[in-house]
C-alpha cells in the first residue's frame, strides 16, 4: 500500500534548495503553509538513491510543465468555460425543438 500525495497549486507556489543545518540541504515543493520535502536518507547509498529521484523528478517536472503551458496557450484561445456552456445549453435547447 502506497501515498499519493496530490497538490494542485496556487498563486505563489514553487520549489528550492534549502539547508536548514550545516551541511544537509532539503528539496522544498509547495508554499509556507503545505509542502512536501525530499530528504537525503542516512544510509550507504543514500545519496546517489536521492541524486537519481531528484534528477527524475526534475525531468519530470520539466516535461509535465511545457505540457501544462502548452494547454494554456491551446486553451486560452478558445471561448470562456461559461461561453462555452451556454453555446452547448443553446444548442441542446435547438435540438430538442427541431
């Protein structure tokens, strides 16, 4: 049995490199208020396990990213989501009095 951690992102969300001590660094995702850390276990082969998840993790994100703007350039250019509601209200009302 597995988490699945879902975050849908608001205005001021993002992502760092932190060291909150001496000689250990966290990466951050999300806000102040809720995010989630990737931590470097302490064990042998730790950190080449957490190097090949940050790496993957990066790329990814990279690709789910231009995917994402890619839609919102494809998406903005169409009607609103409530022109595009009312245009199928007035075509089902059409249909149903043909």
């Amino acid at each position: 049995m597995g988490i699945h951690v879902v975050i849908q992102p608001l205005v001021g969300y993002g992502a760092a490199v932190v060291s909150p001590s001496p000689g250990v660094r966290q990466l951050v995702a999300g806000s102040e208020e809720t995010s989630f850390i990737v931590q470097v276990p302490a064990r042998i082969g730790g950190l080449m396990d957490t190097a090949r998840f940050a790496q993957s993790l990066a790329a990814a994100a990279s690709e789910f990213g231009e995917w994402c703007e890619t839609q919102h350039r494809t998406r903005s250019h169409s009607s609103s989501f409530h022109d595009q509601w009312s245009d199928a209200a007035d075509d089902a009302v059409t249909r149903k009095n043909d």
